[in-house]
C-alpha cells in the first residue's frame, strides 16, 4: 500500500542508496538507521509497517534489535544480511524474523517479499467473529490471538501460520502447503521446510495449555485439531 513506512536498518551506504531509490519508486515511505541502538530508537518513534534488517551492523548486531523489536511490537522483519551460513538463517528466524534474503539479493525479489510481508501484515477486513477453540480465541478482524483472554505476542508470520492452519479446518497441510499459503513461497528447499518447522514449535510455546490442538502429522506436516 503507497505511503507504508519501512525502516531500513543497514550500515553499507551503497545499499542503503539502492534501497531507498526502489522502494520510494514503489511508493513506500523509508527512514533509515546506520546501526543497531539507532534502529530501535526510530522503530519506537516512528512504528515503521516493516523493518529491513541487516545482522552485521555497529553498536548492536541485527540479530539483538530482532529479539528486542519482537518483544515490543508484531511488526514484520525482513533480515538481509551477508551470512548466508544456514545457522545464522535459523538463528534469524528463531528470534522472530518473518524472511531473510542473503547478499547480494535481487531488487525484485526483495520488492517481492516486502509487498508480501505487508499483506500478511494487514487485517482482513470483515472477517467475521472471534473464533474459539478452548481457552484460545482468534479474531481475524482485529488481527490477534486470545488465551484465557490475554493477548498472545505473535508475530505477523505466527499468526498468518495459524490462521492458516485455523482454514484448513483440522485437515492436515504438508509444509509445502504451509510455505505456499503463510509464507508465499512457491518452491520449497530442505531449509524452507525446517523454517516451517521452527515457527510451528515457536507458536508452540506461546499457545500455552491449547498447544496440543497444533498436531505433528508424521511423513505429512500439521493440522490444527479443532475439537
């Protein structure tokens, strides 16, 4: 959607230059942050619709202000980062990222993955009343989840994953649906599917005594169980 906020939180001026240029060509409105303590005074500030985050950046590394910012807020995070080492990746991801895209990168693909994290970002409007499963309520109009009433701190990437599940209506999705349907992604690699497999076990955790209801389907992926 033109005039979105995007944080661009890296300290390679050339990148930074590139960035600016195509995502204000898309109609974006973009602040930037040289390093790490900088980037968190801004978000907080400026609650940017979306951060792009590079890891090796002064001060505080990327991987601290994704811990940080996804104690504080929902908002989606995109890692862009030199370290393309699968374990930085999980590492990433693990702290609550919603993508990583290594250097160098494609300006379409990354245009690409900013314009779908904003949609998985953006309430459905009208849709419907709050659904209920035990003490768990989703309410897709308000884009949050509810445990005994409390709000659950999921991240846009979580809840779009169990919204997802929550639609498949206690049939099981392989990964591969998973990743087509949360992520967007077409064509899954070994390490896509694992990134499923982090995320359900993050929701996991954060879905408390109801986490029972996301059921591992052996050679298959996951179902939501809804009774």
């Amino acid at each position: 959607m033109p005039g979105e906020k995007v944080l661009v939180v890296e300290d390679d001026k050339s990148i930074v230059k590139v960035l600016r240029y195509n995502l204000e060509k898309e109609g974006y409105s973009v602040t930037h942050a040289g390093d790490g303590e900088s980037a968190l005074d801004i978000a907080r500030r400026d609650a940017p619709q979306l951060v792009i985050l590079d890891v090796l950046l002064p001060k505080m590394d990327g991987f601290e202000v994704c811990r940080r910012l996804r104690g504080e807020s929902r908002i989606p995070v995109l890692m862009l980062t030199a370290k393309a080492d699968e374990v930085d990746r999980i590492l990433g991801l693990e702290l609550g990222a919603d993508d990583y895209l290594t250097k160098p990168f494609s300006v379409r693909e990354l245009l690409a993955r900013v314009k779908a994290l904003l949609r998985r970002a953006a309430p459905a409007p009208g849709s419907g009343a709050p659904l209920r499963f035990g003490s768990l309520e989703v309410h897709p109009e308000r884009f949050e989840a509810r445990l005994a009433g409390a709000p659950v701190a999921l991240s846009p990437i979580e809840y779009k994953l169990l919204k997802t599940l929550l639609d498949a209506r206690g049939a099981a999705l392989t990964r591969e649906d998973l990743l087509r349907r949360a992520w967007g992604i077409a064509a899954a690699s070994e390490l896509d599917t694992r990134t499923v497999d982090q995320h359900v076990l993050r929701l996991r955790k954060k879905l408390g005594k109801e986490a029972d209801r996301l059921v591992t389907v052996k050679a298959v992926g996951y179902r939501f169980a809804t009774d």
